[in-house]
C-alpha cells in the first residue's frame, strides 16, 4: 500500500502554512466569541465580565497573564495578557488590553499566571467577585510594572475603556454595565494613591501543585491585599465651618476653627516611573546591561549594545579560480551554502566565522563539494534606527559592515551511481578575503530575546586563492 507522503522540500511550506492557518484561526476565533457576546446571553440567564489590564513594563517573556476561575476550579475559564509585549495596546495613553467574557452565574478569582511552565506564583489570586444572572458587570483595571515578581494593583478605569466598549461590542447595552464591589470609585484624588503591592516572587512549579489551593472563599470580597488598598484609598472626613463645635451659637468663625496639620502626600507610583518603563531600567546597570530607550528618545543610532551573538543561514553563488576548476576537473561557479555564527563587540566591532561549501558542477553522474571554513574580523556602523515597537523594547535596524578574514579551502567528488566507491579528494589553494554587507531586520532589546536580520554581503578572495569571489543571502538570529 502506498501511503501520500509531501516530498521533502515541501515540507517547509507545509509547516508555514499549519503555522500560518493558526494564526489566523487563533485570531478569527476571538473575533468569533466578541460577535456572539451580545444581549442574548444576558437574557439566557448567563454574565458577562468585562476585564482591562495594563503595565508599564511589557515582557517579551516570559510574560504573565490574569486568568478569571470559577472558585472550586482548577483550570480558568478565560485569560487575558497581563504585561505581554507581543500585542497591540488596545489604549492610546496605556500599554494594555480590555475584553469582555461570557460566563456562568456564580463567584470567581482572578488569578495571576505565567507562560514558563517551570514556574508559578505562589499566592496567585489577586480578586474575588460574583456575577449575577443577567448582569454586565466590570471587574477592573489590573495595573501592573514589573517583569516576573510584579507590583500591582486594581483601579477603575471604566472611563477610558468604556468607548473602547461600546465599539467592539455594539450589541451590549452598556448603560447595564455595573461596577464589581472590590473596585475603588472612579473619581480618586491622585494625592493619596493606594500602596503598590508585590506581587510574590516567582517559584518553581513543584511537582502536583493545587493552584487553586490559594484562592480565597466564594464570597464577594476582595482579596486582602485588596482590601487593604481599598482602605488605604478612602480619605479620613475632614471638619467643614459649619461642622465647627460652637460655630452657631458660641459665635466662631469659620476661619477660627483649628484645622488639623496634613502631612505630605505620599508620590503616586505612575508619577515616578516614565510609562513603559522595564523593570530593569530601575536597577543599576551591570556590564551586561541591555541599553533602553525612554519613551521621549528617538535616537538616529541606537544605543550600543556591550554584546550580541549571532547566528544564521547563508546561501547565494560562489565563483572558482578558473585554472583550479580545470586542473580538478570540474565547474567554476556554483550555489553556496553557510552556516554562520559570531560575535558582535559595543556594535561596532565583530568576530564572526562561517562553516559550508560551494556546489559547482562535476559532470554527470558525480557530485562535487568546495568546502570553505573561515574566520573574520571586522568593523561595523552602529546601529541605524528605522522605527520603534509600541513597547519600545525592540524596533527596525540597518547597519553596514567591513571584514578581514582566512578561509580553509578543500572539496571533494562522488559518483553517484557507487555506493561503495570512495570520495575523491580534489586540492585547492586557501586564501584571505575581504568582505562588506548590509544587515536590515528586527532585533529585541532584552536579555536572549532574539531577533531576526536580513544579510546581504559580497566576499572577494585575495592573492592565489582558489575560490575567487561570493555573493551571500540568507538570515541571522541576533541574541542579546
């Protein structure tokens, strides 16, 4: 029986295309769910939750996501990205998200996770709530800085996000939308913030961990750190005139009555940090230190990073001296293939090196391989800025680079009718070379967080080497 089997060279466009159609199927069935989040389920006797997030630091991983849980539940019904820096921010003045789940009646946690399976919050809950039937109820704004250990807390911000709202869920009536019980009112003094929180430092996941071992009862009050924050919002009542003792009919003045000294408010926590600000920006730089822009700098170069390593793939056509080709019998030209890897030094100075062959043409029946190890050094420009991400943690670069380096040259030839005959050795001269190229591509600006370069670069072979010249194409994964 002959099973249908994808030749080999198609299978690359297979995986691209199974990649590609999950992405797209992971996007359509959000969009999917936000069209039948309408007034109908309300009046099934389901709830709604509406939900909003936001960070000052957006992680490109591993990141952390708030999950709303059924209490009793183990696994959570819904999930929202916490401070990930993969998505658009759905604010204009935020990095952040909103949306809005459909649920059962009933009492629920919000919980915080992490995408590292390895690891896990030890007190994950952040919120309780109930949900009624037929309610549309906000839960609030999780507000967060930090990457990993985070601080946090839960604000109203139903102001900016109920136009947001109203547009991507039209069928909602939103004057139905109520206010979960946990969440501070609206108009808050931005003199007396509430004390951040922090959240635990993360752990490793121990083996059978109950993480819902950690929530709190199924009632409608929220969780302690909560509450506190809550308590520390209200404001003490303060005496008015006519509040005065005596003022009626003792006589005193309003502008005699005694007030009490108020100490200085403490600084609000939005107002120390710049908005998208990493969490290690806040901490003193060590020699390894990824440089960050603030979200005011737009530099023509960007910062020099103190080390990159690089790795990539490099094909294109390489071209042989014409008296070695007819000495060993064979072509003078033919496609190249590299595998390459190397270090770059403050982004101007690089070390660089590249393992592969040429493929020129042998005659029939027999296969023919110019293998070429080299090691370069090297000058680079810095980095040339061509735009930012949203986050500012990664952004669009080119820069040009000269090398100076030695390649070995070897090759050898196959007949390939004979399994059992031996490779022929074939002699060639080694020879330096000197080489330019120009990088364009996407890189991140967070610890071995990789990005992706296009390499275009030319290499001319100097004095009685063998292989004359190449030309190269392919990819480079920068990490760091």
């Amino acid at each position: 029986m002959h099973h249908l089997m994808p030749p080999p060279r198609a299978a690359p466009l297979l995986l691209l295309l199974l990649l590609t159609s999950a992405m797209v199927g992971g996007c359509d069935g959000a969009r999917q769910r936000r069209l039948r989040t309408t007034q109908d389920v309300l009046r099934a006797g389901q709830a709604i939750v509406i939900i909003s997030t936001s960070t000052s630091d957006p992680c490109e991983g591993p990141s952390s996501y708030v999950e709303i849980v059924g209490n009793g539940n183990i696994l959570g019904d819904h999930v929202i990205s916490l401070n990930g820096s993969y998505e658009a921010s759905d604010f204009s003045d935020r990095y952040g998200f909103f949306d809005a789940f459909v649920v059962q009646p009933g009492d629920y946690t919000l919980r915080a996770g992490i995408s590292d399976v390895s690891r896990y919050y030890p007190k994950p809950s952040v919120a309780a709530f109930h949900v009624a039937a037929g309610e549309l109820k906000y839960v609030g704004e999780l507000k967060t800085w930090g990457c990993g250990s985070f601080n946090w807390r839960i604000v109203n911000e139903w102001t900016s996000v109920r136009p947001r709202f109203v547009r991507r869920f039209p069928h909602l009536d939103v004057a139905q939308v109520t206010m979960a019980e946990h969440l501070p009112a609206q108009a808050q003094p931005r003199s007396a913030p509430p004390t951040p929180t922090l959240f635990p430092r993360l752990k490793l996941r121990e083996p059978m961990a109950d993480p819902a071992a950690s929530q709190p009862g199924t009632t409608d009050a929220p969780a302690p750190e909560v509450a506190a924050e809550i308590a520390a919002e209200s404001p003490s009542p303060t005496p008015t005139a006519t509040e005065a003792p005596g003022s009626a009919a003792g006589g005193v003045s309003a502008s005699d009555v005694p007030r009490p000294a108020r100490s200085p408010s403490p600084p609000d926590p939005e107002e120390e940090f710049e908005p998208l600000m990493p969490s290690w920006r806040m901490v003193p730089p060590g020699p390894l230190q990824r440089p960050w822009l603030g979200t005011k700098d737009d530099p023509v170069f960007l910062p020099l990073d103190p080390l990159r390593f690089t790795l990539g793939m490099m094909f294109g056509k390489g071209w042989l001296d014409q008296a070695a080709a007819t000495a060993n019998g064979i072509g003078n030209a033919g496609i190249n293939f590299y595998v390459t890897a190397g270090l770059a030094i403050l982004d101007v100075v690089s070390l660089s090196s590249s393992f592969g062959a040429i493929f020129p043409g042998g005659g029939p029946g027999t296969t023919v391989q110019v293998t070429n190890y080299s090691l370069a050094v090297g000058l680079r420009t810095p980095l040339l800025n061509l735009g930012l991400s949203s986050s500012r943690l990664n952004g669009t670069v080119a820069a040009l680079s000269a090398d100076y380096g030695w390649s070995k040259i070897g090759g050898t030839r196959r007949r390939d009718d004979c399994e059992t005959c031996t490779s022929e050795s074939l002699y060639f001269s080694d020879g330096r070379f000197v080489r330019v190229g120009v990088d364009f591509g996407r890189i991140a600006f967070r610890w071995f967080d990789p990005g992706i370069v296009l390499n275009t670069s030319y290499q001319k072979y100097l004095g009685a080497s063998s292989v004359t010249h190449e030309f190269r194409l392919g990819f480079t994964f920068w990490f760091l």
